[in-house]
C-alpha cells in the first residue's frame, strides 16, 4: 500500500515537474538546456527510487514468516510491522511491484524523449537498449544483490 502511494506521487511529481518544465520554456523563449536538464533529472531520481524499490522487494520476498515471528520475540524494533507485512506478503509485493513498473516505465520514457531531443529519432533504440542494460545492472542486480 504505501509503495503504491509512493509511485502514484512520483507519477504527480513528474506531471507536476513537467508542467513547470513546459512553464519555464514558454517564459524563457524554449530554453530547451534546460528542459534537457530537468528531464534527466527526474530521470535520475527514478532510477534511484527503483534502486530503493528494488531493495524492499527483494527485502521482502527474502524474509520468511518465521524469521520475523523470531524478532518479534527479541524485541526488535518495528519487528511487528515487519510480521505483519509478512503475514500477507502478495497483498504488499503487488504495490511495490506497480510502483517498480512505473518507475520503470517512466524512466525509460524520459531517456527516450531525451535520446530524440538531443541525437534524433534514429538513436532511440540504441539508447533505449543501452539504458535498459545499465537500468538492469545499476537498479535490479546490485541494489537486490545488496538487500540479500
């Protein structure tokens, strides 16, 4: 649930940043550095939103019920709401799951518009194919390989 939040206000954050990108080009004359700019940024955050996602997913599907009745029993903090997101765990893993498909798709997205912006439309596969390769190494393979 709260994974889902988090996407649906990357989602509005994102409109939101757009329609202050679109602002700012109509008041400055189209400064299109800057629209660049901004649009990488956001790009930039997403990944590492997805990096911060793909953590708690592999966090989740990693602990066993078992494990967090046994920290539960030791006191440890937030112990409980670990167990009880472990008591249902598809209920949980489907937000965090929407929430990675978005930012996945997002940032994909703006490297596109961005690859078409700057070197045209021919590149935008290539560039797509490049940033799917590194979005797999930096965001999935690393950020799970460190949450094990």
């Amino acid at each position: 649930m709260i994974a889902t939040g988090v996407g649906i206000a990357a989602v509005v954050l994102f409109y939101f940043l757009w329609g202050e990108l679109k602002h700012r080009a109509r008041r400055y004359g189209g400064d299109k550095r800057a629209a660049a700019l901004m649009l990488a940024a956001v790009a930039v955050l997403l990944v590492l939103f997805g990096s911060v996602l793909a953590m708690a997913e592999s966090s989740l599907t990693r602990m066993s019920r078992v494990r967090a009745m046994a920290l539960v029993e030791d006191g440890r903090r937030n112990a409980q709401l670990l167990l009880r997101l472990e008591s249902d765990p598809p209920r949980y893993l489907n937000s965090v799951y929407l929430a990675v498909m978005i930012v996945q798709n997002g940032s994909a997205i703006l490297v596109a518009i961005l690859a078409a912006r700057t070197w045209g439309s021919g590149w935008v596969t290539v560039v797509s194919l490049v940033f799917t390769l590194l979005y797999f190494v930096l965001v999935e393979a690393m950020s799970k390989t460190f949450a094990i």
